[in-house]
C-alpha cells in the first residue's frame, strides 16, 4: 500500500525530496502509517504527524517524523510553505455572486482566505435565475440556495447591490480578483435581427410572450428549450428552429427526454435543419424567412414573435479594465489549471494583485462548466 500511496504522489508532485506531507487522522488504528511514513522519510519528504495524544501509536517518539496536535496550524504552516508567507492568508476580491462566483467565493473561504464578493444586483444566483422561471426547473435554485448558505457560513463579506468598478475594487487592496461577472444575451446575426427579442428577454419577464412565435435556437442548449417550454406553457402556439439536426443537441438525454415529453404535450411544433435567414415586418406582422441547411430550399412563416437563443457575450469591461494593474496580465497557465497547481505566471513587477477571469466572463458555457472553473483555480490557490 505504501508504495501505491508513493507511485501516486510521485505522479503527482513529482520527486518527494524535500516535500511537507502531513499524515493526519486515527494513527493509532491505521495499517499504513507507519510504512508510509518509512517510505517517504526514505524518499526524502519531512513528515509530520497529525493527531490528539490518543490516537497516536505507541512509541511514535521514536519515529523519524515530527507529531503535531493542531490540525489547523499544520495545515496553516503547508499553505505558507506552498505559496509564500506574503500570500497567506490572501485577500480574494470575486465580482459576481452566479454559480461561478460563489463557488470561487466559497473554496476561497474554505481554505482560509479572506474573501469579499461583490454583486450589483441585490440576489445571488445571476443567469441560474432565468431558468427558475420554469417551474418544473425550479429546482435549479437548489445550487444557488446551498452556495449562497456555505459563503455565508464561511464568513465572506457580501456585497449585494454593490457594483464593482476599478476604483471599488482597488480600494480594497486585494491579492487576487476573480471576475465572474458572467455574459450578456448575443444577438441574431441573421438580416432584421432587431426585430426579435432574446430567450432573457422572455425569461426574465421583460418581454410578454405573444400568440404566436417563432423560437429561433443556434445553441442547442437548455435555455432555447427552456424559453419555449415557458412559452407554451402560457398558452403560445411555438414552433422552435434550429439549425441542427435535431432540437436540444447539445442537451444531455436525461433533461432532453423530459424537454421534448413536455414539448410534445403542449403541442410545440420542432423544425430542425433550418435556419433563419431574414426577418421583415408586413403590417403589423413578422414574416420569417427559414432556408433549408441542405438545400436552400427557403419558406416563410407569419408570426407575432420571433425569440432567438444565441447564447451569451461576455461581459468582460471590468477584466479588460484591471488588467494593466495585475501581476499576471489577467493570464491564466492552463497547463497548471488543469493540473490543479498553483498559477506563477508574473508578466508585471509592478502590479498590484492576482486577476482571472471564469464562466461566462470567459464564454458561452453552462453552470457546470462555471463551478468547475472556480473550483480549479481556487483550489490550487
């Protein structure tokens, strides 16, 4: 076991000589402990020992390893040693309370950092919201109620109804800033765009769903299905197009046998294969022009409304804003993202702090793909 335990660091870390490694739990009781400890000793790494006087093993005084009680001071003194006595515990600026930055709030409080997050609205939750609007979705919130309770708990300073400008975040001396800021709804490119109005229009309420619509999805995503769902569900005749082989593409098939169950009840017409080429008014209604993808072929279709889903811009001013003032240029080593290693990229002796960027601030992407993002960069930091 000790050396399957070895092979893995090794893999991991690389040579062991000269690493901190801290065994911690019931000492007393465990198999491996001491031939661990052996091994590593062996290979060069300082040991120490983490455990209350009862659950060490007899006789560890004799052991080549220091014995520590305090869990939470050890655990202190490795994070100093791994990213420098300057930069522990840091000062963590995140704008943006979505899924994202909570979850780069959150890990950040975890390990110790001190953290503030600025949101301009006066909730958490940020696009997850929209897709609330559906009731069987409602669910969703579930993720934001948890993130929102954990970055509570953990002490961060939320600011809600705060906007984050360069000057507020520079006040605020932090050693690194996560701009989770999310996206912007991307507009059609197709000739009388203008015309349309977008899935958020619809979700948020802004926009009323009208008799008749036409929903226009390039994503193939959640939201597209989920605007059209919300539209029939109030009494809309919809027929939704995409470009596509088929509706909801990129949606995994356990949501997307429940989308088109629930599609199918209300009666929504799915046209796949084609896309929208041209929007005009004639009277006091649309005309949409749809071109076969395969053939060219072109029809028309007279609606009231026509919702497009294009997914999002990011909504990246700040970023761009903070990025002459930052260590790294708003850089990110991906080689070390991936492998959940800390970021040393230093392009700018004289910047102030840190700066990255996650989520949608980044691109088009999903929930999952946000708190994955925060979870990699934090946990390494």
């Amino acid at each position: 076991q000790a050396l399957l335990d070895a092979y893995t660091m090794r893999r991991r870390l690389g040579d062991l000589a000269g690493k901190h490694v801290a065994i911690v739990g019931d000492l007393t009781h465990s198999r491996v402990v001491r031939s661990n400890l052996l091994l590593l000793h062996t290979l060069g790494a300082e040991v120490v020992l983490v455990a209350p006087p009862t659950l060490l093993p007899t006789g560890v005084q004799y052991w080549p390893a220091r014995v520590s009680h305090d869990f939470d001071a050890e655990v202190a003194t490795l994070r100093a040693r791994r990213h420098g006595e300057d930069l522990w515990p840091a000062r963590a600026l995140v704008v943006g309370a979505g899924p994202g930055g909570l979850e780069t709030a959150r890990v950040a409080a975890a390990r110790g950092h001190k953290v503030v997050l600025f949101e301009k609205e006066g909730t958490t939750g940020g696009q997850l919201n929209l897709a609330r609007a559906l009731g069987w979705r409602g669910n969703l919130g579930g993720i934001t109620r948890w993130l929102d309770m954990q970055v509570r708990k953990l002490g961060v300073d939320l600011r809600l109804g705060t906007a984050a400008t360069v000057e507020a975040v520079l006040a605020e001396a932090p050693d690194v800033v996560v701009v989770a800021t999310g996206g912007k709804a991307a507009r059609g490119d197709f000739k009388g765009s203008e015309l349309a109005v977008s899935s958020w229009d619809i979700l948020s309420g802004k926009v009323a769903p009208a008799k008749n619509v036409l929903m226009y999805d390039v994503t193939g995503e959640h939201a597209g299905l989920t605007a059209a769902d919300y539209m029939a569900e109030r009494g809309s005749l919809v027929e939704v197009v995409t470009p596509d082989q088929m509706i909801g593409e990129s949606i995994g098939g356990t949501a997307r046998i429940h989308f088109m169950k629930r599609l199918y009840e209300t009666d929504v017409i799915m046209t796949p294969s084609k896309y929208l080429r041209e929007l005009y008014l004639e009277g006091n209604k649309l005309i949409a022009v749809l071109r076969e993808y395969h053939s060219d072929k072109e029809e028309e279709r007279e609606v009231d409304q026509v919702v497009h889903e294009y997914g999002t811009l990011p909504v990246d001013d700040l970023y761009h804003a903070l990025k002459p003032d930052s260590v790294n240029g708003g850089e990110l080593d991906y080689a070390a993202f991936v492998a959940l290693q800390p970021q040393t990229v230093a392009t700018n002796p004289a910047g102030r702090f840190h700066l990255y960027r996650l989520g949608d601030a980044v691109y088009s992407r999903n929930v999952q793909a946000a708190i994955y993002d925060a979870a990699r960069l934090m946990r390494a930091f």
